[in-house]
C-alpha cells in the first residue's frame, strides 16, 4: 500500500487529479488524526471540526502548486503544516474582525470572553515563535511542526528529514526550551 501511495503522490505531482482524490482517499484516517490533533491543540476557538479541516486542506493542496511529495509521511507532514496555517489564518481573521471589524461578539460571562481571546493569543504566539525558530534552525522547526501538530512519532520524522531519532530528540528538547523562553 505504501508503494501505491508513492506513486499515486507522484501522479498527483504531474497534475493527475484523479491521482490526488486517491491520495486523499487512502490517507483520509490520517488526515483526519491529523486534523483532530490540530483542533485539540487549538482548542474550541476555531468553529472547525475534523471534517472541515481535512477538506479545507485538500482545497488549499489543490489550489497551491503540486509538490512532489516522496512518500506518505512527507505528505502527511505537508498537511500538517497546511492545516496549521489553515487555523492561525482563522484566528488571524477572528483576531481583526474583534478588533472593529464584521459582526458583533456578545458574551454574557466576561471570563468566557477573557478564556477565549487568551486561548487566540496562545495559539497565535506559538504560530509566530516557531516562525522566529525556522529562522535561526529550520530543522528544529520542522520535527516540531511534525511532531507537535502533525503527530508523528520520532522514528517517522527521522526517517523524513534523513536524521537519527537521537538527532530528533535533541531537536526538540532544543525546541521545547527556545520556545518556552520564547512564550513567557
């Protein structure tokens, strides 16, 4: 299966359409772990359940370039990052529309609407602290966009970036310390 797989994303990567839905439809359990791991991670601020989220991405795949995914876990890792970008967009505009613009928000219990806006500003200051981390070690960033909102384990992220598991480990204790230093 994993070979049908690789060759269905490289099919995809040349424009094959049909290739793609396949993709999507083989790998959908996974977009879907995926995506629930993203909205845990989010919270309950984003209005989105799985399902959205899954599609949403598969629209956003098929809208930007085709890229050449070498195997399932560079996919699934790619997905990861979409569907991250997909939330903090959502944010983003929820963020500006609070601030004067579309409708009204009314809360009846302030400590609602204090949780809420905190759980944004949480999720928005991770998004741009991992920004500030690819800067100074993409790598680093990449095991924690792969770890932390993709879900896959040590030895899968190893084995997409060409590292040892320790090389990943060291990552992200590296990681988890620069990004605590960077939240407080």
């Amino acid at each position: 299966m994993t070979h049908d797989i690789t060759l269905l994303l490289r099919d995809a990567a040349d424009g094959n359409r049909q290739a793609a839905d396949q993709v999507v439809s083989l790998l959908y359990a996974d977009l879907q772990r995926l995506a629930r791991s993203r909205l845990r991670r989010a919270g309950d601020v984003t209005m989105l359940d799985t399902t959205s989220l899954v599609h949403e991405s598969y629209l956003r795949l098929l809208r930007g370039e085709s890229p050449e995914f070498a195997d399932r876990r560079h996919f699934l890792a790619y997905a990861a990052q979409v569907m991250r970008s997909i939330v903090v967009d959502l944010l983003r505009s929820r963020q500006a529309d609070r601030r004067g613009g579309g409708a009204w928000h009314v809360t009846l219990s302030t400590e609602i609407g204090d949780s809420a806006v905190r759980h944004e500003d949480e999720v928005l200051r991770v998004h741009e602290a991992l920004d500030e981390l690819a800067g100074s070690d993409a790598r680093v960033a990449q095991v924690v966009q792969m770890r932390y909102f993709g879900g896959l384990s040590e030895a899968e992220i190893a084995d997409c970036l060409g590292v040892t598991e320790r090389t990943v480990q060291r990552d992200w204790q590296k990681a988890r310390l620069f990004l605590s230093l960077a939240l407080k």
